[in-house]
C-alpha cells in the first residue's frame, strides 16, 4: 500500500526485494497469508517503533510457509520447516512472497493441516484463547456472551468457550443466526431486533464491536465477572468487575493448543474467501459483507 491516506483503494501489487532475515529472525516462503480489514487504521501499519514513516507498507500479519534461512543467532526452527504465526506489528507484513519474522513468534504447523487452514487461525485463534482464558479467566459453567459471533474471532470465541464448559450467548445480525449456531453457541441474539437487556447477567462478555454495544453489555456482568474487548474500553465500565482491553500476541505455545484442536475436530476454522496474490486487491475490496476470514494464497 502507498499511505493511510489511500486506504484499501491504494492498494497495489509490486515488486520489491526479497526481505533478509535479522537477529533471530527466519525467511519464511509464504504459502498463505491472513488478513484484518482494520490493518489500514492502525499506526503501526504507517511507522515503525521510533515513529518514522515506512510507507510503502505490506500488509497482512498472520501466515503460514516454509522456512528457507535463519538470522545469525537464531535457534528453535530449522530450515526447511512448516511454520505459523504473526508478523511483528510495526514491520511489512505477509502480503508477500517472503516475509523476515522474529523465530520466537513462530510455531511448527503440522504436515497434516493445510497452508490455508494454518494461516487463518493466529490472529482469530489467539484472540479468542487470550481474551478467554489469560485476560477472562474463563471456567466451567459460566456464562459468555460472544459479540460478532458469525465473524473469524467470533465463531472461535463460541468453540473455545463452548469447549470449556460455558454457556455460550452469541450476536450478531438475522441472517448470522444459522451460522452461529452452527458453530455451537447455544443461544443468538439479533441486535437489530432483539433486546440484549433479556440475556441477563452474564460472567463475561467478549467484545469486538465496542461504542453501545460495549456499554449496554458492561450492565449485563454480574459480580467478579469481566468484559473483554480488543476495540478500546467505553466510559461505562461492569460496576463490581474488570474491564479488560489487549492486543493480541503471538504465543507458539497457545498455537500449538490451538492447531491441535483443529487437528482432532474440536475446532473449526471460518474461511470466508481464499484468492491468490495475484487476485489479492480484489480480494481485499470485497463490495459484498465477508462472511469469514480472508486468506491469500502465495
């Protein structure tokens, strides 16, 4: 992409050097690569971490390839190697043939699950299991309300949590319904049409909508439960519990869990639309609602 400015219609396909690894880094030959929509409204997409401009940027954090070199000092992946993860915020991202990333945010993807598969899940799968779990502090027999649970963070939410032994409340709009029963929530709720003050209290709430829907959720947490949000935390807060906002890390030891539960049917992925590199930009411009994660082949 040229510049923020631009947004999404700035994107364009270029030739650019192939990236070298740094200390402790690998050179990943990307296979597929994940996408987040919101990538162009975030900072560290224009900057690196001393504020300087890095436009042209390339976009995309989450993949899956194979390892073809080793920074001086790296250790833990050998060349040659499966692998999956994010890509550090404030570097060019996995929109690529090649990506340089930092080894310690990588895990090994199992020769069983597709390139595909494995690079929709890092940014979905480890929100959903560090807002769950590390910041929610889920356990069995609580009761979760899971906005966008039609979405790729929202359907994981609902198995994670479901997994767990939660009674689990799912949003989203009338057509979303289907779906999100499909992936287990026990109950939907339409915001569009149904009061979300008739869930009742709930232990937690995961948001990724924010605004209203954030604040009308922090009354519905009962005593000592949590809202968790990835979107920034309102002015109206759970009156007797925690309010939590995070950005998701990469954790290969979370990845593992995660890649494992797709392995043995626990967890599904949500693929809305698999293009290649070469189609990409119409891929990213959808002018239809995405009905599940992005994925661009390499």
């Amino acid at each position: 992409m040229r510049d923020q400015a631009e947004g999404t219609a700035g994107m364009t396909l270029e030739d650019r050097p192939q990236p070298r690894p740094a200390i402790n880094d690998v050179l990943v030959e990307v296979r597929a690569s994940g996408y987040v929509p919101t990538e162009v409204e975030w900072s560290s997409t224009w900057s690196d971490r001393a504020g300087r401009d890095r436009a042209p940027s390339i976009l995309g954090h989450e993949l899956a390839g194979v390892v073809t070199a080793l920074g001086y000092g790296t250790t833990g992946l050998s060349a040659g190697q499966r692998v999956f993860g994010i890509s550090d915020w404030h570097r060019d991202g996995t929109l690529a043939e090649y990506v340089a990333v930092e080894a310690r945010n990588l895990a090994p993807l199992p020769g069983d699950v597709d390139f595909t598969v494995g690079a929709s899940l890092p940014i979905s799968g480890l929100t959903a299991w560090q807002g769950l779990f590390q910041h929610g502090h889920l356990q069995a027999g609580q009761a979760v309300l899971a906005h966008g649970a039609a979405g790729a963070v929202g359907t994981m939410v609902t198995q994670l949590a479901r997994e767990a032994g939660a009674w689990v409340i799912g949003t989203g709009r009338a057509a979303d319904r289907e779906k999100v029963l499909d992936f287990g929530a026990h109950e939907f709720v339409d915001l569009d049409d149904d009061a979300l003050e008739d869930v009742g209290e709930v232990d937690l709430v995961f948001d990724v909508i924010g605004g209203a829907i954030q604040e009308r959720s922090a009354r519905l947490i009962r005593a000592g439960g949590t809202l968790v949000t990835i979107t920034g935390l309102e002015e109206v807060r759970p009156r007797e519990g925690l309010a939590v906002d995070f950005v998701v890390e990469s954790v290969p030891a979370q990845l593992v869990e995660i890649v494992q539960r797709v392995r043995d049917g626990r967890l599904r992925t949500n693929i809305g639309t698999v293009a290649s590199l070469d189609d990409a930009i119409a891929a990213l411009n959808p002018t239809e609602r995405r009905k599940g994660k992005t994925i661009i082949t390499v």
